[in-house]
C-alpha cells in the first residue's frame, strides 16, 4: 500500500481551466473521499490520479514515485466505475481474473486469488455466471472483485452506488468501508452523496469550481466549516441562515436584521457595521415557551413528522428556515420562538464568506 501526494495539480481544456492547482495528501491506508456539486471537478480528478486524463501542471505521487507520465497500467491502482465495466460474455470469475491474465500471471495463481477474493465479497456461488445473471448489488460486488485480486496499492472508485436503490446502497456502503478497513488500501472514493462521504471516510474533501474549500474529517467539516459553501453543502436538512448588520447595544454587539435583533456570541472579532451571517442547524435550535433575550421568532409553516424527528419548516427571523424536534409533541401553524444553542452558533463574514471565530 502507499500514500498519495498531489501538489498544485491543474487541469485545462484548451484556455478553460477545471482544477485550479490542487493540493492533497491521502495517507497510507486512508479513506477519503471527494464531494462538491455536478461538474467540481471531482471525477476529473480522480481520473488524473487514474491516468485517464493528462496532467496540465503539477504532480501526482503514488508511493513517492511521480506517477505524471505512467501509463494507466502500469500504476498501480484499481479503480471502480458506476457503471460496472463488466464484459458481458465473460463468467463472474473470468471478469475477476482478466487483469491478472493480462499480465500472464499463472492460471492457478489466478484462480486462487479469485476464490480468494469471493469468499470475501460472498461470490464464491456465483463464479460461473454472467454479469446478466446477477443483481445490480452483485454486480457491484465483482467489479470491486476486479480490483481486489490484483492488489493495487490504491483503489480508486467514481461513485459505484448511484445505480443502485436507497436500500442496496447503505449496505453496499457498509460493505465497501469494512472491506477497506480489512485490506488497509488507500482509497479515494468520489460520491456526490454526502451521506456516504460522511459515514464512510476518514476524511472529506470538499471542491468547488475545481477548488478545494475545505478537506477534514467528517464532524470537523460538520461542526466548523470554513466559510458559507461548506456550512450549506454539508448538512441535510441545510444550516439556518440569517442575515443582517452588527449594532452596538449595551456593552456588545446584536445582529441587525429584518425582523429584530439576535445576540451574537463575545468574543469575536466584529466591526459595528458589518455585514454578517448567522447559521445554526435545525437540530440545535429548541422550541421555548416564551420570547426571551436569548431567543428567536420562528413562523411555523409545516410539520413533518419522520419517525425519531419531527421536522418543523417555516421562517426563521423572516427567512426561510428548519428546526428538528425529538419529541412527537403536537402542533400547530403559527408563531413559536425558539432558543439556539449557544455552543452551536456559526458566523461567517457575508462579503467573504469565511466563518468568524474558531
């Protein structure tokens, strides 16, 4: 196995730049994974590492050997597409064997390894059919196969889950991290589900518009993200916003806004004047009796219950926003006040977009 290391890695298309001198390092026997909006930069990416698309500028090494000009074969990594890529006229085991026999390796060596590699994956009943015989999940099954047996010192993999259905994909993704975890290989898995990047990776990377905004583990990206993208691309339901002005009131400072003033946490670097935004998740925002310093007005909307939340929608400080409730306590459409938790607050500059504070 061995770490990868990119460094000012740019890629063009004639004069249109699409990865903007990326920096990244993937340890040995880590699990990261890339995540941002359609057309980031993430496959792109992973398809340099890949060798399927030429390098612009920068570097790419896998193991301490730069990797820039080696043909794909010859760098060993294995990667895993979402389509599958099996050959269909090819059994089970002969799609899980084809790279090995590609390299001469012997038939028993081979058929070792792909017995081998389908006790794991629980293929062994299935070797001697055709990809059309089996599920989508199966399917999926051998393509990692492929990749298992011939021991790459680092898997790559371009969203393998989305063709499957919600239910094949939490256990395929259960499937993958453990597999991963027993085989320590370092991987670098592309998903535009965050849910599967946060429950699978050890570290996120996030890009946007072919830039990495933010790259850390999971909860760190969760709880403190770097500026507004972050905090509004990581999250289901979406991080409450509010906007407004600082005012002097008292011995600190309120947020301004439409529809009043909210306290804003001390301690921070704030200018009277300056244009900010309040974020706060729905979970952290609990419902009180009564209007107090400390709370906000909440215009409730809509309930929608989910089972172990209740997620209540409608507008908080005058703008669209959500707040989710354990508890299954009846109500009603109409005017609530709510009470964020102090801990859970984020401000971020609202010309620049980077958080505030620590």
């Amino acid at each position: 196995m061995a770490a990868i290391d990119i460094a000012e890695l740019r890629k063009s298309y004639g004069r249109d730049e699409v990865i903007h001198g990326v920096d990244l390092k993937v340890a040995d026997g880590e699990f990261v994974s890339l995540i941002g909006a359609s057309g980031c930069g993430k496959s792109t990416l992973l398809r340099m590492i890949a060798g399927l698309e030429d390098v612009t500028s920068g570097t790419i090494r896998l193991g301490g050997r730069v990797i820039n000009d080696v043909e794909p074969k010859d760098r060993d990594v294995a990667m895993v597409f979402q389509n599958y890529a099996l050959y269909p006229h090819l059994t089970v085991a002969e799609n899980m064997g084809f790279s090995l026999k590609l390299r001469n390796v012997a038939k028993p060596e081979i058929r070792r390894a792909v017995e081998e590699t389908a006790e794991v994956l629980g293929l062994a009943p299935y070797l001697d059919r055709l990809p059309r015989a089996l599920s989508g999940g199966q399917r999926q099954r051998v393509a990692m196969g492929r990749a298992i047996v011939r021991r790459p010192q680092a898997f790559l993999f371009d969203e393998p889950l989305s063709n499957l259905d919600a239910k094949l994909r939490v256990q395929m993704r259960v499937e993958i991290k453990a597999l991963q975890k027993r085989l320590g290989t370092t991987s670098i898995y592309v998903t535009h589900d965050q849910l599967e990047a946060m429950t699978m990776s050890d570290r996120i990377v996030i890009l946007n518009g072919g830039r990495v905004e933010q790259a850390g583990a999971p909860l760190e990206l969760y709880d403190r993200p770097a500026n507004l993208f972050v905090a509004t691309f990581i999250g289901t339901p979406v991080m409450n916003l509010v906007h407004g002005t600082a005012v002097a009131e008292g011995n600190g400072l309120r947020l301004e806004t439409n529809s009043g003033r909210i306290p804003l946490p001390a301690g921070l670097a704030v200018a009277e004047g300056q244009a900010l935004v309040y974020g706060i998740r729905a979970e952290h925002l609990d419902l009180t009796g009564e209007a107090g310093p400390d709370t906000l007005p909440f215009e409730l909307e809509l309930v929608e219950p989910t089972g172990s939340e209740t997620h209540l929608y409608g507008r908080l400080c005058g703008t669209a926003g959500t707040v989710i409730q354990r508890d299954r306590a009846p109500l009603a459409p109409g005017r609530l006040t709510v009470r964020p938790q102090a801990d859970h607050i984020h401000l971020f500059d609202a010309r620049t977009g980077r958080r505030l504070g620590a």
